[in-house]
C-alpha cells in the first residue's frame, strides 16, 4: 500500500488534482513502457524478469555448494546489491552472505581472514564481465584459497555474459555459469540469477519471492491510482516537479535497511541525468529519527521522506520495569514501540509541512519483498519516462571505470588525460 501525507500546505507540496492531472501522462507512460516490455525492449526487459527467472534453473547451478557455510559475493552496484538486500530481508542468518564490492585492501584482508574458506562459496558476478573492481577481487580471493590449500574452483559459481574474462575462466575451469538476463541493466537485475544465487544458497524462498515480484506486474496498468509502483513513481515525480530535490528512504526495519542502499543505487543511477533527478538519501528508522529526522523537519524544504514498514512483526515484550517512570511500557512490545516511533515520525513531518510518503507491506515475506523490490523498479521506469529521461543508461559510471582501467594500464585515452589534467588545490 501507498499512502501519502500530501497536499497543497505541504512544501514541496502536491494535491490529489495535480495526481488526477499527471494521470495522463502516466496512462502514456505505461503504454510505452508496457510496449516495451512486450518487445523485450533493453531496460524495459527487466519487468519481464518474474515471468522469466527460472528459479529451478538457479537452483540447480548452486546444487554443489547449498551446503556452504558462507557465501562471499564478488561483484558491484547492480551485481552486489540486490542480492545482499534479499538475504539481509529474507534469510535467517543474513550475516552467512558478505559481499566485497569496494576494493579496499584492508576490508577484504579482513573480510577474508574472519571466513572459514573451505565453507565458503563463492559467487562471482559481472555482467560485463570486464569490471575493474570484480576481476581484482576475484584474483585476491582465487589467490587466497589457493594460499589456503583450498580448491576454489568447487566452490565458485559465476554469474556473467557470453564473453569476457569470467566466461572464458568458466570454460577453462568448467565452472557452473549462470546467465545474465538480455536487456537488462545491472541495478534491475536483483529478480534474476545476478540477485538470486546467494539467496537460493541461504535457503531464501526465491519461488516466494518471484511471485510476489509477479503480482506486482500483473498489476500494472494505466493509471497511477490502481498500481503502487505508479504511485509512488508519480508521486515522487510530482514532488520533484515542485522542488523536492532529496528523497531520503527510511525504513522501519532492521531487514530492510540494504533495500535503502539498493533503492540508491536504482534511483541515481537510472534517474541523474540531463541535470535532474532526485538525490536519494538513506535513513533507518528509529535510528535516524534520533539524527537525520531533524534535517527533514527543519531544514531546507527540498526532500521527501519515504518510510517503509511492514504490518505484522515479531512479538517481543517489553518486560515490566519497577520503575513507576517506564509504567508507558505496560503490557507494550517493541513491534508497538517501533510503530509509534514511526507513527510520530509521519506526523512530525506533516505537521511540519514537508511530505512523507507511506509503503506498507502486508508482511516482510518473500512475496512482500519480491513486491516490493518490482514496485519500485517500475516507479523508477516511470519516472524516467515521465522526465524523459535515459533511465536503463549509466554514462557516468561507465567513464569511471574507463578511467580506472586506463589508469592501471597506463594506456593513454580521453578519461586518462582528464584526471591528468585536472584542477588540483592540494
Ligand atoms: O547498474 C549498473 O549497470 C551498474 O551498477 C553495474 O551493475 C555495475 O557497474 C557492475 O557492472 P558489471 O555487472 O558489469 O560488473
């Protein structure tokens, strides 16, 4: 459900007539985008993925290693975080997934000393196959088992294109090798086998998950009042439209606190461009009411907050205290504490005048989170459509790692001369 403190008092500030307004322009939105999806069209493909994971396909692929201790992800943006978002949600020991994305010699020297290796699978991710920080911690990983006395290649399942360098190590080692799906980018590939390997080991309900990834796409349609993606897409947009720059993600969640991350990366890469796009910001509630929550209340009014929680929680008691200052505790659980925090968070907004979006999910279930994630995957291709935007390219990511690679190779090339070139006041 998508429920929104809004109005014209609001600053930024929008009304159910300027949503009723943007409705045409959503209904000509979706007839591109579901034209899109019908042609398998790059970008717009990625909607299709509930209907086109083959969750026994994966299944099969992590046969050799489903009874690993760990999983060690070796991947980054797009090949990282759907993944770690699904298990952080969804898996009852989170913490047997670790990811190394960044390429930090201390973290993973760390990262790689705390995990017993010969327990330990690896799942290496590149749809590219070519990307700087993946391929040189997959050397120090491959480097470390071999050090180690530990044969990787019976552990290691790869995620990746036809070509490259992963592909051809597959070939040579006869690694199992799932497919990265056509047409879609990294940061929308979390329902697919780029986000599901992990998952499938920790004994996830991937089936679960797609399913509710489905029934979100079912319900897509031409307006943005009968589907919560579209809605929370539009309302985000019209909220753009009128100043608010920031859109700071705060879940009331421990399990949900990666899916803020993931949320960032689908959001500013997709939507930066031609000189808009929002700035996502990501919050925990209640944590961050504590910190944060001030900036959202009385600082500039150029940000929205969207908060997230599920319906159901566990039942924890908050035990009975002989002290007459906490009787407010009485009979409460820390399920009712967490609500009211996020109850008065909404409020606080409100009647402060700056918006707050609501998503709530019936459960914090595979089928919630499958729904979830596809939601907001289709408000980030609305919104890009709405903007007219390039939403499915990411030039600016890709200049990064031209640089980088030119950098270590000391090839000379346009990205090389630029970092050569530029301005320093160190
Ligand atoms: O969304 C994207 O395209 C990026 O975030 C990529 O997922 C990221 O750069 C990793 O790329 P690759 O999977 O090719 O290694």
């Amino acid at each position: 459900d998508i429920g929104a403190a809004l109005g014209d008092e609001a600053d930024p500030g929008v009304d159910e007539d300027d949503l009723e307004e943007l409705d045409e322009q959503v209904a000509a939105a979706h007839e591109t985008i579901a034209a899109g999806r019908e042609n398998g069209e790059f970008g717009y493909a990625a909607l299709n993925l509930p209907e086109e994971t083959d969750p026994t396909r994966i299944r099969e692929a992590v046969e050799p290693v489903e009874d690993a201790a760990y999983v060690l992800t070796v991947g980054i943006g797009g090949s990282a975080l759907g993944a770690k978002t699904v298990t952080a949600a969804l898996a009852d020991e989170p913490d047997r997934h670790v990811i190394l994305d960044n390429v930090d010699p201390e973290h993973i020297e760390r990262t790689l000393e705390g995990l017993p290796l010969e327990d330990t699978a690896i799942n290496v991710v590149s749809k590219s196959g070519t990307t700087a920080e993946t391929l040189a911690n997959f050397l120090v990983v491959r480097a470390a088992y071999e050090d180690a006395g530990v044969d990787w290649t019976e552990l290691t399942v790869v995620t990746t294109g036809e070509s490259g360098p992963l592909a051809e190590l597959v070939e040579e080692h006869d690694l199992p090798r799932l497919p990265v799906p056509d047409g879609v980018p990294g940061r929308f590939a979390a329902l697919s086998s780029v986000g599901l390997v992990p998952p499938a080991i920790l004994g996830v309900d991937i089936e679960g998950l797609l399913e509710g990834a489905s029934a979100a796409a079912d319900g897509l349609g031409p307006s943005l009042f009968d589907s919560p993606g579209y809605a929370y897409g539009a309302v985000c947009y019209a909220l753009e439209e009128e100043g608010a720059a920031v859109n700071a993600v705060m879940p009331y969640a421990e399990r949900l606190e990666y899916f803020a991350e993931w949320f960032a990366q689908l959001w500013a890469e997709s939507l930066g461009k031609e000189g808009r796009g929002q700035t996502p910001a990501r919050a925990l509630g209640a944590t961050d009411q504590h910190s944060q929550l001030q900036l959202y209340r009385a600082g500039p009014a150029d940000k929205m907050v969207t908060v997230v929680r599920p319906q159901e929680r566990a039942d924890v008691q908050i035990p009975e205290s002989e002290h007459d200052s906490l009787s407010y505790f009485a009979g409460a659980d820390l399920g009712q504490l967490l609500d009211a925090e996020y109850d008065a968070t909404v409020a606080s907004l409100a009647e402060a005048g700056r918006p707050a979006v609501e998503i709530e999910l019936d459960d914090l279930d595979a089928e919630g989170v499958g729904e979830l994630l596809y939601a907001m995957e289709a408000a980030t291709v609305l919104v890009g459509e709405l903007a007219d935007i390039e939403t499915f390219t990411q030039p600016a990511v890709e200049w990064g790692k031209r640089a980088a690679r030119g950098l270590l190779s000391g090839e000379e090339t346009e990205e090389t001369r630029t970092v050569a070139e530029r301005p320093s006041y160190r």
